[in-house]
C-alpha cells in the first residue's frame, strides 16, 4: 500500500493554558473511574481487541509515567523501539508487559502518585522543545504525517486517558462523567480537526454533556451522533461512512 506523507508537521491548536488544564482534569477522572470500579470490572474486555479494563489501566498508567519523568520516557522509547512492529504496539505492548503483575490497587495507587506529577512534567516543557518535529511519522487514516511535540503533548496525551475513559465506562457501565467545561471542550478540538482533515462542508450537531453544533459552507451532510459516538467513530472504534470515516488520531 503506497502511504502518503503530509509535508507540514501537525501543532497543538489548544491555547496552551486550556491544554494543560484539560490534562490535569482528565487524569483527576480516570483515576476517579478506577477507584469506582469492582474487583470484576478488572477482567471485563474493552472494545480494544485483546485488552480488558486492567491492561487499559495498566498502559495508561505506562503514558502517565513517561509523561512525569524525562528519564522514563527515554527509557520506555529505547526499549519499545528495540521491538518489532508498529512503533506505538510496540511502546504499548511494553507497558502491558512492564505491568503485568500489578494489582489494580497498585496501578490505582501508582496512577495518584504519578499523574500529577505528569501534568506538571507536561506544563514545564518550553515552546521551543514543544515546536520540535517528533522523530517517529505517525499513520493516521492511511496517512502517514508528522507532528510537532506540543501536539502530543497538549492534545494526544490527553485524548488518549480521554477515549480510554470511555472505553472503561462502556465496558463496565461505571458512570461516565461528561461536561461542557471539560469533555465539551475536548470535543470541539476533535471536531476542529475532523473538519480540518476532511475539508468539505458540513453541519454536525452532537448530543450529550459534551456535544454542541457546528458548521461549514453549504450543501454539506447533515450529521447528527452522540459526542462520544462521533468521537469513537473517527478513533477507529467501529466504521463510519461519508466524513464520518475520517480518522482523529487519540
């Protein structure tokens, strides 16, 4: 399959303080959804096919230790780049293993003592590293594109708490928490981007605490979904037809 390449490295589009924020809540919810689950919610599968909610947990626990220490995150990628395959199976596959004999009281214990720790790590880091074009290229909807570090950092690493928040919630039924303030936020840069990739014209009105509506030029599709749907849908968490097919990356 021939892969086209964007030429021009993908930025952050959050104001900077809005990023940051969004991160620190977004840790503070998965944690509190952890905490919440029972003793069999652990071994449940999510959407994500081979991992049940403890191996969800226990790499997300893996990004919220490369995110609050230089050291570790150096280490993690030395380590995932020494292993076959598609580099981000690769980083993920390690942090699965990593972790493999860790209760979910110590993952819970591990993720409040290190999340804050990444969300200041994260806000520390100054524009001119965050302008830096990432070494590994990214796939994207049979894309292949470059990304400049704050976009990881501001948008990607929290997105990826965010989606596997709710992929816990659906496996589990826990409660979901969803705001305007926060998810509602969190939405409208995927929605941006979504419609940034696709270019057409559209009108998508979103359901739910996190949703809203939005709209570009005439003679577009009318779409309406619920706001974590949409969002499922453009991760590659089912299939969606028309500009519902465009991938976001999370």
């Amino acid at each position: 399959m021939t892969m086209t390449i964007l030429s021009e490295p993908r930025p952050s589009a959050l104001p900077r303080d809005t990023a940051m924020q969004l991160a620190a809540t977004e840790y503070q919810r998965f944690l509190e959804m952890l905490r919440a689950l029972g003793s069999a919610d652990w071994e449940k599968p999510t959407d994500c096919p081979g991992w049940d909610v403890r191996a969800m947990a226990a790499h997300a626990l893996g990004m919220v230790e490369m995110a609050a220490s230089i050291r570790e995150n150096y280490r993690q990628l030395k380590l995932a780049r020494r292993r076959d395959g598609v580099f981000i199976d690769a980083l993920t596959g390690l942090q699965l293993d990593e972790r493999a004999d860790m209760t979910p009281a110590q993952i819970i214990a591990r993720f409040a003592a290190r999340a804050p720790k990444a969300a200041s790590g994260r806000r520390r880091i100054p524009g001119f590293v965050r302008h830096f074009v990432m070494p590994d290229r990214q796939q994207v909807g049979g894309r292949e594109e470059a990304w400049r570090i704050g976009y990881l950092i501001d948008v990607i690493l929290t997105r990826d708490p965010w989606m596997h928040r709710a992929d816990i919630a659906r496996a589990t039924g826990a409660d979901h928490v969803l705001t305007a303030g926060h998810d509602g936020v969190l939405v409208g840069d995927v929605v941006a981007e979504w419609a940034a990739r696709h270019g057409q014209p559209y009108a998508l009105h979103l359901t739910g605490p996190a949703g809203g509506t939005w709209s570009r030029g005439q003679g577009g599709p009318a779409i309406e979904a619920d706001a974590v749907e949409f969002c499922r849908l453009l991760s590659g968490r089912g299939h969606g037809d028309g500009l519902l097919a465009t991938q976001v990356p999370f």
